[in-house]
C-alpha cells in the first residue's frame, strides 16, 4: 500500500486565507510531482472549487440527504446507491481531483448514511498518495472528531494577536483530543510587516511552530475579484514563492 499524506487546513476565524492557502499547496503538490490528489472540501460555505478552477454537481451532504429520504431507486441497495453517488461526486482535474463534502438540509439521525459513507470515503482515498482538507472556520469540528489522524495540520492565521491566540487554542484542543495529528504548523497569511514582540512571545510560549509567512499580494484580490481560480496564478509571484518555500519544508 501507498504511503499516504493527509493535509488538513483550519483556522478560526473567516478572511485569513484559508482556502487560498489550501488551493496554493494543492498547485504546489502538482507542480511538484506529487500526484494524484485528493482535494476535500470540508467547507459547509463550500468555495475551494473557485480557487482551483472547477465546477461541482453533487455533494456527499446531498447524497446522504437521498438516502436518508428515502430517494434509492427500486431494485437498487443503499450500499450500491451510495457507491454510485460518491463516484458522481468526484470532479476529475490534472493531477486532483476534487470532493465537496457539503451538509445535511435537515436535523434528524444520519448515522447509517454517516456509516456508509465512511466506508465509501476510505475505499475512495486509498487511491491518493495525497490528500488535502479544507476544513471550515472554527473548533467544532475538531470536537466532534471529524478531523482526525492527519499527518500535517496547518493553522492559518493573520498577523493579529487575536488570530494568533485562536491558533494556538486550536492546536491545544487538536493535543488534548488526542485526534492523530501527526505534526501541526502555524502561517501567517496577508503578511505587511515585522511580527510585534507581543506576538512573537505568545508563540514562544506555545508549542506551534511557525512554519513561515506569505505576503499580502493584491494580485490575490484582483483574481478574487474577477473570479480567476488563484491556482493559476504565475509561479514567479512572490506570493507562490514564498508559499512553495513553507510547503517544501512541512510535506514529505
């Protein structure tokens, strides 16, 4: 079997760069050689297809919504079903593909559709040395141990003293879950100036290590806004650089 490497991408707080982030090491691991990919989009405000150029149909929150409904066609079993419903999901690209994880529409148990599903997914990652998650802002999902045994967990952080503080928080609760994290790192995105004494004792006192920094670039913001998939942008900008410097030290 394969060596595997699972990425998986958190912060706490939306606008830092997350998502960017996830696309600039998805473009960084095909660049790289390091194929095929698998890019999970754990993102209930799903938008890393819009970073890295594709369009997506079916979600696996939507397939889990048929089945719990009861939508299997007749002759068909749910076993069957849910195979046939994950392998719609999947948007093929060079060298990655893609899966929008999505969510439920309503309350209520999913936990034969969740059993399913987990089965399906395992089967289906085996086939990517690589896999990347972006996951959503925030802690919950970490709590509830929907992110776990992953071999590099990357803490997305802007330059302020409260984004920093979220960080390390996440990274605690990450240790304290005893999760399967195999190594965590800190960038610091949208990068302007030198770090405040502040800030960098607060990582001092903390076991995150800072894995690097990437500098504000309004050419991320022009792509943004004119809607251009940001993995495209040239590897001569200095925001690739110095992205694919921090990923050259942290993946295998």
């Amino acid at each position: 079997m394969q060596i595997q490497t699972v990425i998986a991408i958190i912060n706490e707080k939306g606008g830092t760069g997350k998502t960017t982030i996830a696309g600039m090491l998805i473009k960084y691991l095909v660049t790289t050689a390091r194929t095929p990919i698998l890019a999970v989009d754990a993102d209930s405000n799903a938008n890393l297809n819009e970073v890295i150029g594709l369009e997506f149909s079916e979600t696996i929150g939507n397939s889990r919504e048929e089945m719990k409904k009861g939508k299997v066609p007749s002759g068909m079993t749910k076993d069957v079903f849910m195979e046939m419903k994950l392998q719609q999901a999947i948007v093929e690209a060079d060298g990655f593909d893609l899966v929008v994880m999505g969510q439920p529409e309503g309350a209520g148990c999913y936990c034969a559709a969740n059993s399913l599903l987990t089965r399906f997914l395992e089967r289906l990652t085996d086939n990517y040395p690589y896999i990347v998650m972006d996951n959503e802002a925030g802690m919950e999902h970490i709590s509830r141990l929907t992110t776990k045994n992953v071999d590099v967990l990357l803490l997305v952080s802007d330059t302020s003293r409260r984004g920093l503080q979220a960080a390390i928080r996440i990274n605690d609760l990450a240790k304290d879950l005893n999760i399967g994290v195999g190594k965590s790192y800190l960038i610091i995105n949208q990068f302007k100036d030198a770090l405040p004494d502040s800030a960098l004792q607060l990582l001092d006192e903390s076991d995150l290590e800072l894995a690097g920094t990437i500098p504000e670039d309004k050419t991320v913001y022009e792509y943004d806004l004119k809607g251009r998939p940001t993995i495209e942008m040239s590897e001569d900008s200095q925001t690739i650089k110095e992205a694919f410097k921090i990923f050259e030290k942290i993946v295998n």
